[in-house]
C-alpha cells in the first residue's frame, strides 16, 4: 500500500477565485469522503455547524489544512492531522 503524505510548505496562489480559505472551530460540522486515490471532498454540511456559517459546502474539494497540502493524502491521515490541530483551524477548499 502507498502512503500519500501530507505536505508541509505548499504554497497557494490566493488570486485563485475558485478556492476558499476558512477559519473553524472544532466541531468542523462537515463529513470528508474519498474515493481510491482521489480528492478528500466534503459530502456533508451540517447546517448549524461552524463550517456552514463559513461558506463551505457540499462537492468542494480539501485543498490544505493548516497551510499544508493534502491534496495527495490519505482521508485518514488527514482526519489525524485534524484532529491533532488546535481549536481553531484553517482549512483551504477548491470549489467546483
């Protein structure tokens, strides 16, 4: 098995009007899927949790949390490096 690995330094383009950085609280209040090597994509909002009143929603793509990326990372990794964040985290999504 081949272990996709979060990255640290990854850099964004913030003039990319299709992604979204967002500040949350934990309970997140979303559900992340991921099929076979693909995307980590949120599949579910809960419409009172901190990441509702942010603006993320349903399709769009995790691009980076805490500043780095996991666009080439496994849904478990990510959900640890979750929830090994602080309170307060940043997360950064791609909107289709």
């Amino acid at each position: 098995m081949q272990h996709r690995m979060i990255s640290s330094g990854f850099t964004f383009t913030d003039n990319d009007d299709d992604q979204i950085l967002v500040s949350l609280q934990k309970l997140l209040g979303i559900v992340l899927e991921q099929d076979t090597e693909g995307p980590i994509i949120v599949a579910n909002v809960d419409k009172g949790g901190s990441a509702a009143r942010s603006g993320v929603m349903m399709g769009d793509i995790l691009l980076a949390v805490q500043n780095a990326s996991v666009e080439k990372a496994d849904l478990s990794e990510v959900l640890t490096f979750i929830g090994n964040a602080p309170r307060v985290i940043n997360l950064r999504f791609l909107r289709r």
